[in-house]
C-alpha cells in the first residue's frame, strides 16, 4: 500500500524541497511534519486519492523496471528485431496485467 510520500509524490510534490514525512514512534504513524511547497497542502482528501492512484499504478512500476532498455530498442528498431521486442515486452505485460 502507498504512503504519505508517495502519494505527495503522485500529487507533483518532491521529498525534502516541499515536504518532510515522518514515523513518529509514539504510534501516531507517518504524517507531514514540515510543509515547504509554496502551494497549499493537500487536504486528508486528496492525499488519500493520491495514495490510491499510486497504488493502481504499481503494475505500471514494475513493468518499466522489466521493459528493454532503450538502448534494446534502439538496436531492435536499426536491427529490424522488432518482433523479438515486442515478444519480450508482451511477457512482461502477461507478468504484470492491468488490475
């Protein structure tokens, strides 16, 4: 599951320039200790949106880790391997499907 940051993340927002999360360890959890960004903190609302589209995203993460590189494609394009690459990319869309 997403957190806090991520879902800052999700929103524009960049760690340590806009925000600062924390753990407080008296079971308050992670939360928005410092608010940098010039732009409003978003409400409990958006964040929790965020957070949920940042979780629907994760197939879309670990996809792009698994993809050939570009330099792969490049060379699969001048090559005229195009089928062995989009071979290779249908494998890892079959590992990683659409929720």
């Amino acid at each position: 599951m997403g957190t806090i940051a991520q879902g800052l993340k999700q929103l524009g927002f960049r760690v340590h320039t806009d925000f600062v999360c924390r753990d407080d360890i008296e079971g308050k959890g992670i939360y928005i200790a410092e608010w940098h960004s010039s732009k409003p903190q978003p409400t409990d609302e958006e964040l929790a949106h965020a957070v949920k589209a940042w979780d629907a995203q994760e197939y879309a993460r670990k996809r792009q880790a698994e993809y050939p590189s570009i330099e792969d494609c490049v060379h699969a394009i001048l090559d005229g391997g195009l089928d062995e690459l989009q071979a290779k990319r249908q494998v890892v869309k079959q590992k990683y499907p659409k929720e």
